[in-house]
C-alpha cells in the first residue's frame, strides 16, 4: 500500500510538470536558499497530513539560485523555476508546473482540478 500511494504521488507530480501552465518573471531572493517539506497531499477532496503523510511519503523541495531539486522517497527531479508575484513555475524538460505562495506562508502545487501538494519551509 505504501508503495502504490508513492508511486502515485510521483506520477502525478510528473504529470503535473507535464500538463500545468506557464508563467513569468526571475526567481525570487525570498527562495533562494529555502528548502520545503511536504506537509499535506489532497486528492479528491481528502486530505493526508501529519504522521499519516509520512507513513507514506517523504518530500523536499529545494531552491537554489536558479534551479530547483524535489525528492520524493527516492525520486528526484531537477529544474528550473520563475517566479511572478505569488506564482512560482517549476520548469522540468520543458514542461511547466504552477505553484501559488500562500498567505500562510505555505507553497501549494497544484497537480489538477482536485490534487494538490503544500509544501512549508523547512
């Protein structure tokens, strides 16, 4: 069970990088530097966080001058990242993912209409 939900976390992230829209502008000082942990997964209206979260997936999200690292268990991707305003695109060979800087200071990827990824800084 806990590989299948890793699996589809992962897929879904890549299918996220693979179908999300594109945005605009440098990366921000305020990232630079910043590693993030996934600290809620919702799909379908149900949300995973807390002890439940991590009985299933380990995640972090890095960002560094330019580019950014994500882990999840034992995947890693690499890219680059813009951000514009509150909305930072995550760019992976070409295809564009869009997260949102949320007021609470958390980052929310959006995977599709109904998953997403909050990641908080470390």
């Amino acid at each position: 069970m806990k590989k299948t939900i890793c699996a589809v976390l992962l897929c879904a992230l890549v299918l996220s990088l693979a179908l999300a829209g594109c945005g605009g502008g440098g990366p921000s000082s305020g990232l630079i530097g910043t590693e993030w942990s996934l600290s809620s997964v919702e799909a379908n209206g149900i949300q995973v966080e807390g002890e439940m979260l991590s009985q299933f997936a380990s995640s972090s999200l890095k960002f560094e001058q330019d580019k950014f690292t994500m882990n999840l268990n034992d995947e890693s991707a690499e890219g680059t990242y813009t951000v514009n305003g509150k909305t930072v695109t995550l760019t992976v060979s070409g295809e564009d993912a869009t997260a949102t800087l949320q007021d609470d200071g958390s980052l929310k990827l959006e995977l599709d209409e109904s998953t997403s990824m909050t990641f908080t800084k470390k």
